[in-house]
C-alpha cells in the first residue's frame, strides 16, 4: 500500500515538473541544436532551420504533456510521424534521424533536474523509465514513419524509371529530349557503353540473381520487365563484359552486342529479344548474336528460309538416306570446313564424305563445298521441317 503511494506522489511530482517545463520549450530547443552542432548531425542536409526549429518545439511539447498527463491535440498528436515523413522526403539517412531524435531524452532528462528541487528529483529517478518510455514511443514513430515514406518513395522513383525507360525503347532512341531525361532518371550516362541481357519469365529468378550481384559490386545498371521477357541495361567497359557473363552464367538468357551509347539500348534490346527467341529450349547459358545469327536471321525472314528449305527437301523426296546426306552436310558446315574433320566427326572415310556431299549437290544444286551455297544451306535448315513435312 505504502509503495503504491509513493508511486502516484512520484507521478504527481513528475507532472509538476513537467508543466514548468513545458513553458521553457524555446531554451530546451537552443540546447538541442547545440547538440546537434557539435554531433554534425544535419550538417549537409535539406533541413531547413526555421522547420528544424518548428518541429523541434512540437516534438518538445508534445513530450511534456505527455509527460504532464496532458490532453494532446489530434495534430500535435502527429508531430513524430510528420517529422519522419518529412526527414525520408529530404533524403537524410534513418541512422542521422534516429541519433537526432535520441538527443531529445538528454534534453528533457537534463531539464526536468534543472527545474525540480530535491524532493522532485527523487520522483523523476523513480519515474525515469517511464520517461525513457514516451521519449522511446516518439523516436519509434519517427522511425515507422520514415520507413513508410521511403517504401513510397521507392515505388514511385521506380514506377518513374519504368515509364521513361518505356519511353525511351518507344522512340527507339531517336529524340534527344527522351534520351536526356532518361539518362536523368535512370541514373545512368548517356555517352556510356552498355550490354543489355533479357531472360524469359521463367528464368527472371535467376537473372534477379544477377542483378543482385552487381548491386553488390555497385555497378550502374537498370532491370525491369518488357515484353519479351526481363531486361538488364549494364553499363560496361570491355574489361568488365567477363565478369558480366560469369554473372548471367548458367541462366538462358540472351545477351546483345554493345551499345554505344544510352539511345542505342532499345536497338540492343530488341536484337537480344530476337536472339532470346532463337534459343533452344533447353539452353542453360547466355546466347550471343554470334552463337544465334543464323536463327535470328532466318526468324526474320521466315518466307525466304522456307522456300529455301523447301527446296532442299523437294530434292530429297525420293532418297533413302537423305537424313545421311543432311547430317553429313551440317557437319561439314559447323565445322572447320575441311572433309578431314567432317570424317573424323561421322566415323568415316573421306571419300565417303566427298561422296555424299557431291550427291547432295546433284539432288539439290547446293554445294556446301563453295561458302556461299554452305551459307544458304545453314540458312534452310534453321527453318526446320519443310512446309509439306520431312520426306
């Protein structure tokens, strides 16, 4: 019974002090400031003085009346939240803000003992948790809100670099005006050399996983979804292209060449989109131009690779061992072009090759023999299968 009194004497005591504090917010603010001068806290900041010194005495008084066991207005109320709204608007970091707001417990201890006499100091040590408490519950808030804002705002910034990186895929990189702003945007350089990569939905995991790995590094690179798949934009010099393919190792993923330049992008994006559609399903690593010309090539030109096959396959009608000669064809093709390694390839002699490649040339008219019917003969057989079937 006894402690339970000298728990509420102490409570009263505490509030008593609190209202004579409550009226000298102005000296406790000029306190703080000399605070955070000498912490250089908010030294390079946005903050403005005449708003650091109007949140300061709002955060003051709510404190107090707290404090006091005051009524607080609705809009005082709010003064934590509003001062971490604003602190992650203005861009200062959360670990300054939090070490700003942790000053105000110093000040309020400091003046609660300059204003109470012996008997009420006694009841603020008796108190000093459950000032502690309220001084906690507003850095908290500040804290809370910070967080809040900053998640909205990292939306909102990568809603705007979507949009402009749309916009600049949309010009094709034709309008100075939309590659400048973009370049702003998107934090990247407009003159820069960049390699673009676009995964497929289903491997956008793992090309995530890559982003991730140049967050690290701290590389400047832009990643979003299109419609082809997700893009990475990389800014890259020639030395770092390595490290870049050891990143996308083992994901199926297309990789453009360079791009000169911020408004050569949407061309590599849409050539490393085509190469993407030239992969083979079961691809576990990068594809180049250099591996999928040929297949991109005959992809955009489907009427021109068809008659092409078709052509070949006409000539193969009626011939037993027509998938011998195609075989023997492609593998003198894809290879060094010599017969020697060809034969080596097929388990045969070389005159067997030279035989079959010469029959093929009577039934079709393509001998894979001169560069430019090999050529055409790559080109057919990218189509796949002929129009009217295989023979």
């Amino acid at each position: 019974m006894g402690h339970a009194i000298a728990d509420e004497s102490s409570i009263v005591a505490l509030a008593d002090v609190a209202r004579r504090c409550l009226r000298r917010v102005e000296d406790q603010y000029r306190a703080w400031l000399v605070l955070l001068h000498e912490s250089g806290l908010y030294g390079d900041s946005w903050v403005d003085h005449d708003e650091l010194r109007a949140k300061a005495l709002e955060v003051f008084e709510l404190i107090w009346r707290r404090i006091a066991g005051f009524e607080v207005a609705e809009d005082l109320a709010e003064v934590s939240d509003r001062v971490g709204v604003r602190r992650a608007e203005q861009g200062v970091s959360l670990n300054e803000v939090q070490a700003a707001a942790n000053r105000d417990f110093q000040i309020v201890w400091e003046a609660l003992l300059a204003e109470a006499d012996e008997r009420e100091a006694g009841a603020l040590l008796h108190q000093a948790p459950a000032i502690w408490a309220i001084v906690e519950d507003h850095t908290q808030r500040i804290t809370e809100a910070y967080r809040r804002r900053t998640s909205e705002l990292d939306d909102l910034s990568d809603d705007r670099r979507r949009e402009w990186f749309r916009r600049l895929l949309k010009c094709n990189g034709e309008r100075p005006d939309v590659v400048q702003n973009a370049a702003e945007v998107l934090a990247l350089p407009v003159d820069a050399r960049f390699r673009v990569a676009i995964a497929s939905r289903e491997c956008a995991g793992r090309l995530r996983d890559a982003r991730d790995a140049l967050t690290s590094l701290r590389w400047s690179f832009h990643y979003q979804e299109v419609e082809g798949g997700d893009v990475l934009v990389i800014q890259s010099t020639l030395e770092q292209d390595k490290r870049i393919m050891n990143c996308l190792a083992g994901i199926r993923c297309a990789v453009a060449p360079p791009a000169h330049g911020l408004d050569e992008v949407p061309r590599a994006t849409r050539i490393a989109s085509d190469i993407l559609a030239a992969l083979p399903e079961d691809r576990n690593s990068p594809g180049l131009l250099e591996d999928a010309w040929l297949s991109v090539a005959a992809t955009q030109a489907p009427l021109v690779t068809q008659a092409l096959a078709d052509r070949i396959h006409r000539g193969l009608g009626n011939v037993q061992d027509a998938d011998v000669l195609l075989e023997t064809a492609q593998v003198f093709c894809e290879g060094d072009g010599t017969v020697s390694r060809a034969a080596s390839e097929l388990f045969c002699h070389r005159n067997t090759v030279l035989n079959r490649l010469e029959r093929l040339r009577s039934l079709t008219g393509f001998d894979v023999r001169r560069p430019r019917d090999a050529a055409g003969f790559l080109f057919a057989m990218s189509a796949g299968k002929p129009a009217g079937g295989t023979p």
